[in-house]
C-alpha cells in the first residue's frame, strides 16, 4: 500500500512517479553507456551459476509465517495482540537445525539443497512504500534517482549478454503492468534503465498464454511480418519517442525487435508452450499463475534463459500485502508457493540444471503484529485491522510492514547445502542479531554468483553508475560452497 500524504521530508508516491518520470526521460535523452575505464581494471570472478531465477514474494512475505518462525500463538478471542509473533507453528525440515513454518512441508523437503538467509535487512525508507522499497531491491538503488536505474535482470543481461541468443536474456513472469493499482511504480524499476530496450525484461503475466507471445498472429506472413517490421522503424524516427530518444537508444529498440524476430523463427519457442508438458507434470505445478511461471521458468532454464523472475504479483492488498486477515491470506499463499517451488527445485536437479541455476526467494520487507518499519520509525501505520486484543478472525495475522529483518532462500548456483545465515532476536522486536545482510551485499553475492563484478560501472552522462551502490557491494563468502 502506497501513502498518499506528505509526512514530514519522506517522498510520497506522487512525488515518487515524478522524479522516476524525469529521470526515465533524462535517460532516453543519452548516448550509449560505456564501461567505465577505472584506474585498476575490474575482474569479474569465476561464475558459478550460468542462470539466475528469482521467485519474487511480492508485497511483502512475512519472515516468521514462512522462514523464520517464532513462538506461535493460536487464535483465541481475548488474546492480547502483542503476544502474537507468529499464528503457525513450526514444522521439521530435512536439515536438523532448520524448521520452517507450517504450510511449507514441500519445501521443507528440498531445504538440504538451500542456504537460509535469516538476517536480511533493508532500509527503513520513512514512509514505506511497496513502489520504493520494491524499486531498491531490484536496482540496488534507494529512489528516486536521477538516472533511470536498470533492473537487476538488466545488469546479467548486458554484462554477460545471453545464454543462448534465440531466448530474450531476461524474463519477467506474472506481473501485469497494465490494468492494476500502481502500475507506474512497478513499470519504473521493470526496465532496462539507461541500458537501453534491447536489454529489458521479456513480459509475460500469464505464463499459460505465453506461447501466444511468441507465435506470428494467424495469417501473417514472412512477407507481412517484414513490411510491418519497416512500418516500425520508420514509425520510431517519426514518432516523439523519435525525435526524444538519442541514436542509441532508438537502435537499441530496433535491436530488440530483431531478437523478438529471432525468437518468432527459433526452435526455442516451443519452450514456452506449456501445453508440450506432460499432464502430471503440469497438474504438480498448477497451483495457478505462480506455480505455472514456476514451470515456465523450468522450461526456459532448460532452453537457456539467463535471468528470470516469476512473481506471485504485486497488486495493493492482494497475495502477501496482508494489511487485514493476515493469517488465512498467508495460508493462502502457501498453498500457491509450496508444491511449484519445491517441484522446480527438484526438476532442475533431476535435469543437472541446479547446480549451475541460482534459485533466489525473496521480497521486499518483512512483517509485524506491533511495528510499522523498525522501532522509532516514523513510518505511518498501516494496518487495517487495528486492535489491543484479538476479536475476530480477520484481526490474526501480521499485518505492518517491517524491515528490521527478512529472510531469502538461495538454492543451487555455488551456494551452501542445507546452511542456516543469520539470526534475529527470538522476541520483539524481531531485530538481526547475527550477520545482516543488506541490498547491496545480497546483490553483490547474486552478481559474484553469476560471474559479475559488483564494481562494474558504466559511465552514464559523465557520471559512474555501479552494478552494487557506489560499486561497495561486497559478496558473502560464507553463503557460497
């Protein structure tokens, strides 16, 4: 949920869509990014996963209704609401010193194949904002910027380019930018920023209609499909877009109408058919649009995706952004998670894909029954189901957002096996006690994993602008095998 009023200097949303505004029109406007030329030449490490799918908790996954359970409290009426740290018990995982929340026995199954990361902190941003908070994470940048940052995906994809040249080096599974709440906010960091179209995300939010994404409408021809794509150019240097956007990044949309060309003509496409994928296999996914990007994102790992992202959506006060009836909906969620992760994590085993596939869970913040943001923050508090003790159904669950502590699942891609990072305090508040893990490191992690440098920069308008917050990110040792 987005807040609408001014509170003290914090930026709200309508300030937040300006400023992206600006700085994506700024970014239109300049020549081609060029890697900076440092005094000491960047060396980028040995990669340790070939491909990099994140399964994005949309909305704000609590840490201790899923991965980082504490003493549970059944609903009672008359139970005084700050008892309440968690409303599902524990339940044994493969590994003995992880237990995880009740309602993830499948994942609880594969978790001797992850890194647990429990102290992951992010920052407390005054008012919380989804739009803000989701922005940082996927960029490594607090906004609003004056650059027009890329998305994570944006970063693999131009820095190790693709992993097989028929299939789009990015892909974005499940998010609809159209036709829901805060579509601009989700649209502002769903970009190649200042790298320019070629190396943006690959849209599909339905990924069972995603074969229809890459198949030639009915009757257009070889001949048909190449006038319009003439239509097109000549349409980009007439258009305002045209005479806005410099010479790069008007080529680097013409260049991203080729790859989709190539992709139209490939063998690969039949990847995101997922009618070609046997029943059984299909029905053990389909717990809707999630567990079938799940899928999805299985199928293009096999015919050599290099980033993916398949998100349960961000929609205001939908899936995770439980501000009301915070327990049924997070018992909800489970159900849609549960099977297609642990099925996507065995099936990529199975394949011998694991081990060179970086698995990343993750979301945007935390949640708790008592504290908006951190202790003394002033973010405003956001619960709509405010109460001292619990009365009814629809008052059990956590619903404020936190960012004291978080936690992310890491499979696959040169991590650790069945390893346990991090602690957070076993009262409120739920605070890190050991090992935090912010943004920049994580992605910093991701990046080493993926062969990248976190230093890496490009010169962007004269300026340096870092793969990881002034090129600081520093990865974690300790997570990797």
């Amino acid at each position: 949920m987005n807040v609408h009023k001014e509170t003290g200097g914090c930026v709200t949303r309508r300030g937040f869509l300006s400023a992206m505004s600006a700085a994506a029109m700024a970014g239109l406007a300049a020549a081609e990014p060029r890697l900076l030329r440092a005094a000491e030449p960047v060396q980028h490490p040995t990669p340790t996963a070939d491909t990099c799918i994140v399964l994005w908790m949309a909305g704000g996954m609590a840490a201790p209704e899923t991965f980082d359970p504490k003493r549970y409290t059944p609903f009672e009426v008359g139970v005084p609401s700050g008892k309440i740290l968690c409303t599902f018990p524990a339940i044994d995982t493969v590994v003995d010193n992880i237990r995880i929340s009740q309602g993830l026995e499948n994942i609880a199954k594969v978790m001797d194949r992850a890194t647990l990361i429990r102290s992951h902190v992010v920052a407390d941003l005054g008012n919380i904002l989804h739009s803000r908070h989701q922005y940082h994470w996927h960029t490594g940048y607090v906004p609003p910027q004056t650059v027009a940052a890329p998305h994570l995906g944006s970063w693999v994809a131009r820095v190790r380019g693709p992993h097989n040249p028929a299939i789009p080096a990015f892909i974005n599974i499940g998010q609809r930018l159209e036709g829901i709440g805060e579509s601009e906010e989700l649209k502002a960091f769903t970009t190649a920023g200042f790298f320019g179209s070629e190396f943006g995300p690959f849209n599909l939010p339905y990924p069972e209609d995603a074969i229809a994404a890459v198949r030639p409408p009915k009757g257009m021809t070889p001949l048909r499909f190449a006038n319009r794509e003439r239509f097109y150019r000549q349409l980009v240097r007439q258009s305002p877009l045209g005479r806005l956007a410099s010479d790069y990044h008007q080529e680097s949309m013409l260049r991203a109408v080729d790859n989709a060309h190539r992709l139209l003509n490939s063998k690969e496409r039949d990847a995101f058919d997922l009618a070609k994928e046997p029943k059984e296999s299909y029905e053990t996914y389909n717990t809707g649009r999630f567990g079938l990007g799940c899928l999805l994102a299985r199928r293009l790992t096999e015919a050599g995706a290099r980033y993916i992202e398949v998100t349960t959506e961000y929609v205001p006060f939908e899936s995770w952004d439980t501000h009301e009836n915070g327990h049924s909906t997070a018992e909800a969620m489970k159900k849609v998670i549960d099977r297609p992760i642990a099925q996507l994590i065995l099936d990529l085993e199975a394949r011998g894909l694991l081990k060179r596939t970086l698995v990343v869970l993750a979301s945007e913040f935390s949640r708790d029954m008592m504290i908006e943001g951190v202790p003394g923050s002033t973010a405003q508090d956001q619960s709509r189901a405010k109460t001292d003790v619990m009365k009814q159904m629809i008052h059990y669950g956590l619903h404020r957002h936190f960012t004291g502590s978080g936690s992310v699942v890491m499979w696959g891609g040169g991590m650790k096996r069945g390893f346990l990072y991090g602690e957070t305090a076993p009262e409120r508040p739920l605070l890190v006690t050991k090992n935090p893990i912010g943004i920049r490191d994580l992605h910093a992690s991701i990046y080493t994993a993926m062969g990248i440098s976190p230093r890496t920069a490009f010169d962007v308008e004269k300026r340096p602008f870092y793969a990881t917050d002034d090129g600081k990110g520093q990865p974690v040792k300790a997570l990797f095998a």
